[in-house]
C-alpha cells in the first residue's frame, strides 16, 4: 500500500450513507482505499461498481473489517451502533458515526469511556457544528440568547424517544455548540405527544451568560429549520443553514452560500468528513470533544427523563 495511505471502511449503506457520505468518501478522499460492507449482496455490488471498488473491497460481513481497515465509519441504524463500535474501540481502531451514538445514555456513557481509556478517538457526526454558516455565528462575541429549532411539516409517527434521539439532537447539539460552555443547567423542558406518537418537544437552557430556547415540531406545517442568535453587536437568524441575516441598527443584511456551494458542504457533512480524516492523517485532536458529545447526549436523555416522569 502507498505510505500515507489507509483502508476505511463504511458499514451501513442505507439511504443516508447513499445520499451524504459515500459521494464525498469516494470523490474528495480518494486518495485512500475504501471499503463498504453491508448484509445485502445485492446493494453491495451495485454501490461497489458505481463507486469502482473492487471484490477485495466488499464485505457482506461487518466483523472482517476488523482485521482490514485503519478507521471506520458507521451508517447503520442506532439500536446497533452499540455492538458494531464496541469492537472496533477495542482494537483501537479510529471510528466516525451518525449520531447518537447511542438512544441510552447509559450505552453512550460507556462507550466513550472506554474510548478513552483505549486511547480510541470515536467521533459522533454532528454535521451541523461544520456548517459553514454555523461556524459563522460561532464567532460572534457576547452571545446572550439563542432560539434554535427544527420542524417538519406533518411527521407524528415516531416515539418520543426515537424523536428526541434522532431529530431533537441535531438542534440541541448545534445550540450546545454555539453557547460554548459545558456548565449547562435544564431549567424546563416539555414533550407533546398523543397514544405514542410524537408531535414536538422544547428545553430551556441556560448558562452563566446564556439562555437558550431549543424547540422541535413534527406538525409546524413546513420543513423549516432557524437559528437565531442575540447578541450586543446585533441579531442574526440562519435559515435552513445556507441563509444569514444580520439584524442591527443599521437594518438588515442578508447573505446567502454561492450556487455552487456544494449541498453536503452546507449541511456540514464536507467539512466534518474532512475534519475526521485529517485527524486520521495528521494524528490530531478528535474534532467533536467526548465532553461535548456526552452533554448532548445528557440533556436528550434528561428531556425523556422529565416526560417519562412527569
């Protein structure tokens, strides 16, 4: 093999995998040698001769991978992250994977602990925190109110615990993010739902200098998602991540990423495989933090918590 060069592997080639990673694995990181693995043949061959890898290069079964690749990366649905990434932190080998890590805390909790005492980076794929926009506004000076949410026009048929885990995170990892500060306090937090089925949800948070509004709705009519940011030098709003307006005294100013900025760049996914692989590389620092993950993971469970209690 060329110096330099590693085998990653991607399990899980679902319609996410499809659509967000595998075009960019492929085309920007080709310098390194892929391998997919999935349980359908069929899906296997297809997406192995439209991406040019060979036979040595596809796995029916996830576990040969472990004797194989230098990193891995993991699209499989959540109720499984737990016993794929176990054995791979094991061996030490370096994993990206879709959030959440895990829909128990306590399985997340685990997982990163043991992570670090392998001295195995696990990177949770929050793609939002890689943003263009987003990466803007976390450069605003004296924050002070954030108002996040994330709404679909007519999605009900989902539990709350799969709703929280899977939609609701995105939006309070990317609030989380924003407030740069890990001293965090739930002070409400509040969950809708009708014989089991999910309809919206909302936390109130706060820090030392912060308060921030975090709200998901299944039923607002649009698929729509908005940041909004307070701050002394003026307010700024980002729609569906590729649109900013600055608020202030002087009016409003509005920007938008060029036509040619790439979809999965605006969405985050870019940078963030970028991030990953230059840490592979380079040997560097694990881009998402296990204290910032965890936190994330912490308040999705403390929402649950408080609607299963209440």
């Amino acid at each position: 093999m060329e110096e330099g060069k590693m085998k990653i592997g991607v399990i899980g080639l679902g319609t996410i995998a499809q659509k967000a990673y595998l075009p960019l694995y492929t085309s920007h990181f080709s310098q390194h040698e892929w391998h997919f693995s999935t349980r359908n043949p069929d899906t296997l061959k297809r997406l192995g001769e439209k991406y040019g890898l060979g036979a040595k290069q596809l796995h029916t079964n996830w576990e040969t991978l472990l004797g194989e690749v230098h990193a891995i990366c993991v699209h499989t649905p959540t109720e499984t992250h737990y016993s794929i990434i176990r054995p791979f932190i094991e061996k030490g080998i370096p994993v990206l994977v879709d959030k959440p890590l895990s829909e128990s805390y306590q399985q997340t909790k685990e997982l990163i602990e043991l992570a670090e005492g392998k001295n195995t980076p696990v990177m949770v794929g929050f793609n939002r925190r890689f943003a263009p926009m987003i990466q803007q506004l976390s450069a605003v000076d004296d924050k002070n109110m954030l108002i996040v949410q994330k709404n679909q026009q007519n999605s009900t048929d989902f539990s709350v615990r799969f709703r929280i885990y899977d939609m609701m995170i995105h939006s309070i990892d990317t609030a989380l993010y924003l407030m740069d500060d890990n001293n965090i306090s739930v002070l409400h937090s509040e969950v809708i739902e009708e014989k089991g089925d999910f309809k919206r949800a909302s936390v109130l948070l706060k820090s030392s200098q912060q308060t921030v509004i975090v709200s998901i709705n299944n039923q607002s009519g649009a698929k729509r998602e908005t940041v909004e940011l307070q701050s002394t030098d003026g307010t700024y709003l980002i729609e569906n991540l590729s649109r900013m307006t600055k608020y202030s005294n002087e009016g409003a100013l509005s920007k938008e990423l060029g036509d040619w900025t790439e979809t999965l760049e605006v969405r985050g996914f870019l940078p963030m495989i970028a991030s990953f692989v230059s840490m592979l590389e380079q040997n560097g620092e694990l881009p998402v933090s296990y204290e910032s993950a965890l936190l994330s993971h912490k308040i999705c469970e403390e929402i649950i918590s408080n609607y299963e209690n209440s």
